[in-house]
C-alpha cells in the first residue's frame, strides 16, 4: 500500500530493491515472490537495482490491460501513414555508421548527408559507436549504464497451450525452466484475429553472451518443448505451425542505486544532436506509453 500511495521515488533510489524488501515485506515473502521475479528480470544484477525502479511498476500500473486492433505493426504502419501524409519521409532499412560535426558547415554528418537536428533513438552504447566526437564525460556516461538483452520466441499453434485458459505465466528460473514468461496471447486477445491459430510468446531477459543469442530457431524451440509440455502434456511438436525468434542486446535498463544522476542529457554537448532511450525514462519503465512521453520531450527541446 505504502508502495501505491507514496510519490517519493527519489528516496527509493537510494537503497536496492532487494535490501527494502527483504526488509519491509520480510524474508518468507521476499524469497517466495520478490527475488524470484528480480533474478528472472535483472539476472547477477538483481541485488543492484535500486528500489525505485519496483516502486513505479507497482506506482504507474493498474490491473486494467489493453491492446490496440491489430498489434503494434498495425499501430506503427497507421502512425507512419500519417506521418507521411504531413509530408515526412520514412527510410527503412537504412544503415547509419557515423554521426559528426561537418566542420564546414556547422550541421550534422550522417555518413555524409548534412542535418540541421538529429534524433537518436539507440541504445546508449550503440550511440556512443555512432558518436565518438561526444565529449569523453557524455561518453562515459553512456558506456557506463547498463542494460539486458532479450531473446523471445513466438509460436503458432494448432491447439491452446494453457488447458485453463490462463494468459501468462512468471515462470521461476530455479525449477528449471528455460525462460521467464509464457504468454498465451489469443487468451487474451481472440485466435480469430490470427486466422484460428494459438499465438504464444516464450521470452527471457538475459545478460549479453549468454548462449541463446548464438542459437538457431530450431535449437531454441528444441529447448523449449520440454518446458511447453510441463504446461500441458498433451503438447506435441507438431502443433507448433511456424516460430519466430526475436534477439535484441538491449531490452532492459539496468537501474543501480542514485541512477537518477547517471541519466544522459536529451540534448547531448554537440549542438543539433539529441538522444532519447529507454534508459532515460526512469523512474518509469520501458514501455509504449513512456516512449511517447520521451519522445514529446525531445521534441519540446528541438523546436
């Protein structure tokens, strides 16, 4: 309750979330509930993120859950359509290697196209490779955050995986299993929208190195079907119509202790040149809604 009403983050910050719980929701509880959710999502960090960042997952969220008609493609295929109709040109699968200052012109170089104003939205450590001019502080205070990565697989299938109808699972790495969450998503959101198939998400957090990221499709899924059958055992390997596999270095910011004071200026030291992650929403977490609220303040600060 204290967690829900009090707006004093700032205070929270200071201490892990594994020191305050322990503490104030006692070792039994702690054990059974907390930590197995911290160590699924941090890993070896999970002693060190401060408490500021469990605050505004319990704070900011509410037991109500939406979802836009057509997933988030959709979304993002009707926002680009808008955007392109106000005249905004859209270029995809553009590779950029380096942003600098064209000395010539005072305007920013991207891999030699000149830009008034630039907006970066990579990782901190992916913009620190596109930027090396940055200032050696801004660049070591982009190099020093740390983040997860993520590996996630999503499966078609011919029958419901949950024989209760359940639509997610925190599934606890001590017994074993091979991810964090399973996520049955046409028991939330009805398989008739994905053409009568059962849509189901295995995913996990994982510190960068770890062997999923050097895994094949099938080898993952091979890995997986013991723990699908755990869920029902009436799970069989040809139910599974197509998977797909999503790996990313950089899906979850690693807030320690005092992790306010290590959050990167929108606006960077070199005139025109902006960046906006996730690492910058804090307190908050990562998410649709606080990548809006970023992105509203970066454009605020370019106008």
């Amino acid at each position: 309750m204290f967690l829900r009403i009090t707006k004093n983050w700032q205070a929270l910050e200071k201490v892990t979330a594994h020191e305050w719980m322990l503490k104030y929701a006692g070792k039994q509880v702690y054990e059974q509930m907390w930590q197995p959710l911290l160590i699924g999502k941090f890993a070896s960090f999970y002693k060190d993120v401060n408490m500021a960042w469990l605050w505004a997952r319990m704070h900011a969220r509410t037991t109500r859950l939406g979802t836009f008609e057509g997933g988030f493609q959709k979304f993002a295929d009707l926002f680009a359509e808008k955007l392109r109709e106000k005249g905004v040109e859209i270029r995809l699968g553009m590779s950029i290697k380096s942003i600098k200052k064209d000395q010539a012109s005072g305007r920013l170089s991207v891999d030699g196209e000149l830009f008034d104003k630039v907006l970066v939205t990579t990782s901190p450590n992916l913009m620190a490779k596109l930027c090396p001019e940055l200032p050696e502080s801004y660049l070591k205070g982009l190099l020093e955050l740390k983040s997860m990565g993520a590996v996630v697989m999503t499966l078609s299938l011919k029958h419901s995986l949950s024989k209760d109808g359940y639509y997610w699972f925190n599934v606890p790495k001590e017994e074993g299993y091979p991810f964090l969450a399973l996520v049955e998503h046409t028991n939330f959101v009805s398989k008739e929208n994905f053409g009568g198939d059962h849509i189901v998400y295995a995913g996990d957090y994982l510190e960068l190195g770890h062997e999923y990221f050097d895994m094949t499709d099938e080898q993952l899924l091979e890995r997986f079907i013991p723990a699908f059958e755990k869920f029902n055992p009436e799970f069989k390997r040809d139910w599974v119509k197509k998977i797909w596999v999503h790996k990313t270095n950089y899906a979850q910011p690693v807030p320690l202790v005092g992790h306010s004071k290590n959050i990167p200026a929108i606006q960077t030291p070199i005139e025109g040149l902006y960046f906006a992650s996730m690492s910058q929403v804090y307190p908050w977490d990562r998410g649709t809604n606080f990548a809006v609220e970023i992105g509203r303040k970066a454009a605020r600060l370019m106008k």
